[in-house]
C-alpha cells in the first residue's frame, strides 16, 4: 500500500527538486474500494445544435460515480486526493500548488508539462510525447485495477 494524501503532505516540506515531487507521487496509493477505475481525459462530446457546448470526461466519469456503485474515478483515491490542483475543489492542495509553483519558479508551460505530459504540436490530435505525473499515476491504477 501506498501513501496517503495526509503522508505525502507532510513529506512535501522536504521535496526540493522535479526528480524528488516524482518519486514522492510515484509512492501515493492509488488503490480503492470499487472493483472498477473511470480514467478521464478531455472532452467527452458536444452537445446543442452549434456543437459548441463541451461534456468534460470528467464530469462525466464523476456522475457515473456518484449514480453508481462499483464505479471509481483517480480523484477518489489518495493519489487523487494530493494531485487536486483544481482551484474549485474543495480538496485543492494549496501545498502542492506552492511546491510546483517554487520548483519550477512560476514556468506556466514547464507546470504543465510536468503535471500533464509534453505534446506534439507536429501531430494532429497532439500525441503526448512524454507522459506527465498526473496521467502516470492513472495508468498506475488501471493497471491495479486489471
């Protein structure tokens, strides 16, 4: 078993580099109670005439969650519970946000591609060449899971 969200906080004091926040998420427990994962990953669809009003897969997958038993979504493991950098949430990780933000001093484009992966702007659909931490951590439950 992994660690827990309240663990990895209170290790993250001590992260100082990229290569440190790595191993500390690669060490989150990504298990849970339901036999079956949602992983989530853009837009699911549009919806109305114009097709201009999106259903985000993660909002989607959250429902299926909520209305069903047996389902689970990465946010509801611990690993999920210290990667919410959603600023909405009522889970956001004002620690990590602050760790990111020091390790890579503020670099918008460097955050990104640590948290969610490098794409390829050369490809049509902008395949990920370098897979980030956060989508790490959902093929590490998948596999879990299977």
């Amino acid at each position: 078993m992994g660690l827990t969200n309240h663990q990895a906080i209170s290790r993250l004091a001590n992260v100082t580099t990229a290569k440190e926040l790595r191993e500390l998420i690669r060490e989150l427990d990504t298990s849970g109670i339901s036999g079956t994962t949602l992983l989530w990953s853009g837009t699911a669809g549009e919806y109305d005439v114009n097709l201009q009003n999106k259903i985000y897969a993660q909002e989607l997958s959250e429902s299926l969650q909520k209305h069903h038993k047996g389902f689970r979504t990465l946010s509801t493991t611990e690993a999920g519970k210290f990667l919410d950098l959603s600023a909405d949430s009522p889970n956001f990780n004002q620690q990590l946000y602050d760790k990111i933000n020091l390790i890579f001093e503020n670099d918008q484009q460097q955050i990104q591609d640590f948290l969610y992966g490098k794409v390829d702007p050369n490809t049509k659909n902008g395949f990920l060449l370098v897979s980030g931490m956060i989508s790490r951590r959902s093929s590490s439950a998948k596999q879990k899971v299977m």
